[in-house]
C-alpha cells in the first residue's frame, strides 16, 4: 500500500509539471501550426533564472520564480516577433532546423553560464518538509507541484472560454483567414500566446526542478518527452495535455519503481499505443 501511495503522488505531481510545461507548445503547435523544438530552452532558462535570482541576488523564493517567469514571457515576446514569425510560412524543416539551432544556442549559453552540472534550486522551508495526508507523508514540493498544474488548467480554461483572448485564439485556431477578415489581429493573438506558453514552460522548469533538474543538456534531454504529451493529449486541448500527462506521468513512475531498466520503453511504447488507436491524440480532432 505504501508504494502504491508513494508511485500515484509521485506519479500526479511529475505529470503536472509535465503538463505546466507542455501546454505552451502545444498551443504553439496548434495555434501557429509551427513546430517548436526549441519549447524546454523557455523552461530551462524559467529554472536557471530562479536560481540565479536567490543564490547571486539573495532574492526570495517567490519573487524570484515570479520575476523569472515574467522575464522569459518579455523575452518572448521579441523573439517570436523577430524570428519565429519570419518561420510561420515556411517549411516543417525549415522551422524544425532553426529550433534545434536554439536548442544547441541555449545549451551553450547555459553551459557557459552555470557550468556542466546539475543546478540546485533552493526551496524555502515551508516546500522542504512534509505534509501528513492521515495515509502517507508527502514531500511538500509534490503537493505544491499538484496544485500550481491545477491552478494552471483552471486558469487556461477560464481564459480560453470566458476571455475576447480566448475567443479571439479559438478563431484564430478554426480558419486564420476568417478570423483575419472579421478584423481579429492574428499576429498580436500569435505573440500573446507565445508568451504566455513560453512564460508557463519557465514556471514549470522552476515548479519541477526537483523531478527534472536542472542542466545544460535539459531542453534536449526532455524534448521528446514533452513531443510525446503534446501528442497523445493532442494538440491544442489543454484537458487532453493534462490527461496524457498525467498517464505517460504514471506509466513512466510505476516503471522507475518497479522496473527501473524499463521506463523509458514502456513510456513511449504507452506514447504508440495511444497513437495507434487515435492518431490525433486522445482529445485530438481528427479534421
């Protein structure tokens, strides 16, 4: 009963980062159609920039990831207006060369800045200890980590439903053209939400640092992790995100537990068993 416990605790709050960081390139994928490789740099750099902030400014732990994440969204912001929008017509190649290209950017940069080790992120005490659930004591940071991906669901819903941004993303989503022609200002909807998805993928570079540290190689390293969510919860459905992330979460977690040798295969054997049976995705439309 105790590993059972500690595999779903584990499991739920490695999915939430997962989701936290998926969902802005899922957004990308389906909103701008563009194929963003380069997605983990945004979480690196959210992990490495709270880091920074607390060990070389002495600035608290929540000021420090909110400061973090608002920098990545604003850097964002040129980025996609400068270099991402010169992409959006061309080629998946085209787009998936100059990525990897940021990709390798950043692992440099990182490298050069922090070094080739691993990058601790101090917690404040209230995240290091334990909460006692009657039936198990959880590390806080596990607990923190479920309700921030929650909070961001909840969040993500209500903007893409009650919000003129919202409406304007989802018909922007359905025909550009259209939404063009109705006077909608796609190019401004396509750099809110690069931001916005960029600036989520910081927050989840800090929130999971414990579950996926923080290295140079990190964008890399998880980039085909993070292909994989996008794809079986199916592009552009914040629930469908949530849900693959949450079960390739736990398939990869039961498997660290009980068959360590075997995670990695029976995660993306999980990915093409999904996919063989909705190609687009478990909340994926197949139009």
């Amino acid at each position: 009963m105790s590993l059972i416990a500690s595999i779903l605790i584990d499991s739920i709050a490695y999915g939430m980062v997962l989701f936290v960081i998926s969902i802005g390139l899922s957004i990308t994928l389906g909103l701008m159609g563009f194929v963003n490789l380069a997605h983990g740099v945004f979480a690196m750099a959210g992990g490495y920039g709270a880091a920074w902030f607390m060990k070389s400014q002495g600035i608290g732990y929540e000021i420090a990831v909110l400061m973090s994440v608002l920098i990545v969204a604003l850097a964002a912001w040129p980025l996609q207006r400068l270099l991402y929008s010169r992409l959006q017509d061309r080629s998946d190649l085209d787009q998936v060369l100059f990525t990897i290209g940021l990709v390798f950017v950043g692992i440099a940069g990182m490298g050069v800045l922090f070094g080739n080790a691993i990058t601790p992120l101090s917690l404040p005490d209230y995240l290091r200890g334990s909460v006692d659930l009657g039936f198990r004591v959880v590390p806080a940071q596990r607990i923190a980590a479920t309700i921030v991906g929650v909070a961001v669901l909840a969040s993500l819903v209500w903007l893409f439903k009650r919000t003129r941004f919202g409406i304007e993303t989802r018909a922007a989503v359905e025909d550009s053209s259209a939404a063009r022609a109705l006077g909608i200002r796609t190019s401004r909807v396509y750099v809110l939400a690069f931001s916005l998805g960029a600036g989520l993928a910081a927050l989840g570079g800090v929130i999971g640092a414990e579950l996926m540290p923080l290295e140079p190689y990190y964008p890399l390293k998880y980039l085909v992790v993070l292909l994989a969510v996008v794809a079986v919860g199916g592009v552009g459905s914040p629930l469908g995100l949530m849900t693959s992330a949450l079960l390739l979460g736990t398939v990869e977690t039961a498997a660290k537990y009980l068959v360590p040798s075997l995670s990695s295969i029976l995660f993306f054997a999980t990915m093409l068993a999904v996919l063989a049976w909705r190609p687009a995705g478990l909340f994926g439309r197949t139009h």
